[in-house]
C-alpha cells in the first residue's frame, strides 16, 4: 500500500456520520485524547489516536460502534466520565486478556476501551 499524507495509515478506519463534524470533534479530543490529524473545511475531520484512525464526516447522526485500543481504562474512563461521556458499561477484566470500558457520545456511538492486561492464548477462551 502507498502512503498518501491525505489519508489516515491506519488498514482500517471508521467512519462517523456526525451534525456538526466541528463540535463531535472537540468532544471526542476532550473527553477521549483524540488528536486532529487533518480538517477539510467544516465537512471532514481526520483524528487519530496512538496508530488508529476515524472519519468524521457530516451527515445525518447514525449510531456507530468502534474499538479504541488505550493504556489504561480506568484512567481514560475517569477522563470520559468527567467531560460527560456516558458510561454504559465500567471497567471490567474479560478472560481474553483485556479490561475494557464502553461509553456513549452525545450522538449516540458507542465507544468500547480496551487495556491488554495479559497476553492469552485465544485457544484458552475460545471453548
């Protein structure tokens, strides 16, 4: 694959439908560490995050789900929850080596937070 510093680098990168790309955007940088990679007018924002990537586009809301891999999930939990994010589920440990959170944006996509804690063999959970 060819680099092209148009786009993200990350091999897959969600989309969001959103209102108002502006106003998603700094939420989504206040309450969960996004980065502005690139804004293209006030229709499209680039952010990433470590090496992921994700689209806002404006566009009628549409609910979403994505997975953003962070450090520390009680932290980045803590973060959300104080700029308004709501917590559908807290953190937890899960058998497959990951402690995850999920909250809400103000659209209504869902975010799911997961922190590696072990390294598991998937052939150990998989039953």
């Amino acid at each position: 694959m060819l680099d092209n510093r148009s786009m993200p680098p990350s091999a897959v990168i969600p989309v969001l439908n959103c209102p108002d790309v502006v106003a998603a955007s700094a939420w989504l940088r206040s309450a969960f560490g996004f980065l502005e990679r690139l804004a293209i007018g006030g229709h499209r924002i680039q952010l990433s995050y470590g090496s992921g990537s994700l689209v806002l586009v404006n566009g009628p809301s549409a609910p979403a789900s994505v997975m953003v891999r962070v450090e520390d999930a009680d932290a980045h939990c803590a973060r959300a929850r104080a700029a308004g994010a709501r917590i559908v589920a807290e953190p937890a440990d899960y058998p497959y080596g990951e402690r995850q959170y999920t909250a809400t944006d103000p659209i209504g996509h869902t975010w799911t937070f997961s922190e590696t804690i072990a390294d598991v063999d998937p052939a150990d959970w998989l039953r």
